[in-house]
C-alpha cells in the first residue's frame, strides 16, 4: 500500500513540475508576447523539457495560430508554415489528451478558435476558385475544428451549416463521395432547408440508390419530400432512380435486381426489368444483335412480367409485353425461313425438288415458327380477356386498351389460322381451329363499336 501511495505522490509532483515548467511560457502568451514565447517554448521542447506533456501541445496550438494570424505573417508563406505547425501540435493534443480539459482553459481558446477561421477561410477562398480538392482538405479539417470548439461551447450553435455545406460540395466536387455523404448526412437530419439546399437531399437519395441502401433511400426521399413538397424529384420511386441513373442495360439490370433482392414483391421492378429486357431481345436499333445469354434473359423477363402481373389484379401490360416478344420471335424466325426457301428455290433447276437437308431445315424452321406462335397465345389470351372484361364493366375502353384489344385478338386469329393449316390429319382439330380463328375474327369486328372512355390503368 505504502508504494502504491508512494507511486500516486510521484506522478502528481511529476505533474506539478510539468506544469510549472510551462508556467513562463504561459506568462507570455497571456501577455501576447508571443516572439518571445515561440523562443522559449521551441528552446525547451528542443531540450525535452515538456515534450511528454498534453498542455504543451495546446500551448504549442495557441502561440503558433496566434502569430500565424498577425499582421506580420498573415497570408504570407511564414502565416502558413506556422499555421501548419499550429494544426500539427493541435491534432497532436488531441491523440494526448481525448478529454479536451486544457482546450478549454481561456488562455488556450483563441488557438483552436484561430484555426478554424484561418481553415474555413483557406477552404472558401480555395471554393470559390474551383480549386475543390485543396479546399475539401482545409474545410475537412475546419470541421473537425468546429465540432470540438461545439463540444467545448465555444461555438454556441447547435450546428454549423456554413462549414458544413461548405466541406459537403467541396468533398462532393473532389469525388470523395463518402466524406460528402457524411457532412450532408447532417445537415439533412438536422432539416436544414435554406436557400439552395435541396440538393443536399438530392445527392444523398443518389448515392443511396447507387449504393443499393434502400433504407437509406427512403429515409431521404420522405425527408426531401416533407421539406420540398412543391419538389417533383422526390416523388419519383427506387425504381425510377435506379434506372434513370444506370447508363447501360447491364447497369440498369443488376440496379433492379438489387431492389428486388431485398423486396421480392416490388410490382414496378418486376414490371420494369421485364420491359428492359424486353428492349434488349426486341431491339429496334438498326445493326442490334442479341445478346449471347438470349435464351437465359428471355427466361428471366417471362419470369419478371408473369411476377408483376400476379401482384396486380387485372392488369395486361405485362402480358401484352410477353405475347408481343414470341409474336416478333415467331417473325424473325418467318423471316429466316422465308430467306431460307428463297435461297433453295433460287438455286433448284426446272423440274428438281429440294434435297431432304433443305427439307429438314425449311421443316425445323417451320415447328420453331409454330413454337413462338404457341407461346405468345397464352399471354394474349390473357389480354383479350381482361380487356374484355373491362369494356363489360367500364361500358368502353380508352384508345391505347383499345388498340392493344384489337392487336391481342388479331394475331390470336392468326396463331389459329397457322394450326389449322399445320395440321394435316385430324379434321376434329382442324374444325377445332377454325372455329376459334372465326371467334376471333368476330370478336375483332366488333371492338371498333366498344364505346371509347378514359383509360384505367
């Protein structure tokens, strides 16, 4: 017990000493004899006198920041050498001492004080050149500044907007995008509405939607909606975002996918993947060529759209989407067999038969034809009934229902007509197919007579 005492006593007088050794150097600054103090201070840190000493670096802060801000060195490159030391010593206090105690203390206010207004001075001058990443390093800085003067209640405001929208573009313009999302982050939780600042709010909901973090996304959207509600731009979705700020299809598509990782029933990123991928396999670019995983996205776009209309009752769109695919299919496929034929009618001589490998090919072509026409049946069968049911209800239908009626029913007649002339043997099912192409045909006269409203969906 005695040499735990003992041990107590030594660092309080160590402590003592220390304290009495800065005492000269203090005397000075108070005195604002501050050559005389940078002497003497620079002389007994050389001779290690208080080196070891957290206050040492706070007094270090004080008596650089103050000579760096006179008239004598301001603005000139001895300003900014001593005001580089003055930061140096201040982080240095900082690591030594993380309760601040001596930060406080009146004699040392004015050197953090000093450095926050040379920093956001630097910062804002260097901002209004466009000089964006030099003046991000002096506002970041002023920041940190900032929120311990704050900590301190040096700085009475509960926040510093300034500096911090000043550090938020500057970081933002540099393309250090996670330091702009951290200064704007506060801002926007803290509501701040002043002129021009909604692009604040702006930003953080793209970078939430380029990052995939959904919870943040709606949690600045509703923000920016609630203090900008004249503002159109938080009224778009997840959805719209995250297509609109993708610049390829593969972007857009793992954007959407992200969404639905997350949110399996998501109607409008189902709907929407569905149509992306629609535009790639229908594409109308001149020179287009399908993508070499065809196959593996056609299976995912019937599985978008079949998805997005089992979460909206009665809605045809994706329907029509997935008849219209296998429609154009099934012509790319005609269009095919037909060049094919005219190829080997091209080269056969009077009289002579195409050989059964041109047979074999007209022959597969043929049953991949009826194959697409088959499977753009179901969907349009869909349509057609929806729509129906809706003119019933709605007593009409408006234009676009109308057209997309009409192109469901036409091309139903003509999927039938094809598997009447295809089948070659069983006249039970080729009145079958009759019978349905002539329903069809009559079902199409009579959509031009259904009264024109207003569309629904």
């Amino acid at each position: 017990m005695k040499k735990i005492i003992l041990f107590a006593s030594v660092i309080v007088l160590t402590l003592q000493s220390q304290a009495q050794k800065l005492q000269p150097v203090k005397n000075l600054l108070m005195l604002q004899k501050l050559d005389k103090a940078k002497e003497d201070f620079d002389n007994a840190m050389e001779k290690g006198k208080f080196d070891t000493d957290p206050e040492a670096y706070i007094l270090k802060t004080a008596i650089y920041a103050g000579l760096a801000t006179s008239e004598e060195n301001k603005g000139k490159p001895e300003g900014e050498a001593l005001l580089k030391e003055a930061k140096t010593a201040f982080l240095k206090y900082i690591q030594m001492d993380p309760t601040l105690e001596k930060a406080n203390d009146p004699i040392y206010q004015n050197g953090p004080i000093a450095l926050y207004s040379n920093y956001y001075s630097e910062g804002y001058n260097e901002y209004s050149k466009q000089e964006w990443q030099k003046a991000f390093e002096h506002l970041k800085f002023a920041v940190q500044v900032s929120d311990i003067l704050r900590g301190l209640n040096v700085i009475k405001a509960p926040i510093d907007t300034n500096v911090l929208i000043l550090a938020g573009v500057t970081a933002e313009k540099s393309n250090n995008a996670d330091s702009a999302v951290s200064y704007y982050s506060r801002l926007a939780n803290a509501k701040i509405t002043d002129q021009g600042f909604e692009n604040v709010y702006r930003y953080l909901v793209n970078y939430a939607i380029n990052k995939g973090d959904l919870e943040m996304f709606d949690k600045y959207k509703k923000l920016g909606a609630e203090l900008y509600p004249k503002s159109e731009y938080f009224t778009y979705d997840k959805v719209d975002f995250a297509v609109s700020l993708a610049k390829t299809f593969a972007l857009k598509k793992k954007a959407i996918e992200e969404i639905l990782a997350k949110e399996p029933d998501n109607f409008k990123a189902n709907e929407v993947l569905g149509e992306i991928i629609f535009d790639t396999l229908n594409s109308d670019v001149e020179g287009a060529v399908k993508p070499a995983n065809a196959a593996e996205l056609e299976k995912l776009m019937v599985q978008s759209f079949n998805k997005a209309a089992s979460l909206k009752e009665n809605y045809e769109v994706p329907y029509l989407f997935l008849g219209n695919h296998f429609i154009n299919q099934a012509a790319d496929i005609n269009d095919v067999r037909a060049a094919h034929i005219s190829e080997v009618n091209g080269k056969l001589k009077p009289g002579q038969k195409p050989s059964p490998a041109d047979n074999a090919v007209s022959d597969s072509l043929a049953i991949a034809y009826g194959v697409a026409l088959e499977k753009a049946e179901a969907p349009y069968d869909k349509v057609a009934k929806i729509l129906g049911e809706r003119a019933k209800a709605n007593n009409g239908l408006g234009i676009r229902e109308k057209a997309q009626y009409k192109r469901a029913v036409n091309y139903l007649s003509k999927i039938y007509a094809y598997k009447k002339a295809m089948e070659k043997k069983d006249t039970a099912l080729q009145a079958k197919y009759a019978a349905e192409q002539k329903k069809w045909d009559d079902l199409y006269d009579t959509i031009n007579d259904i009264p024109t409203v207003n569309e629904t969906n």
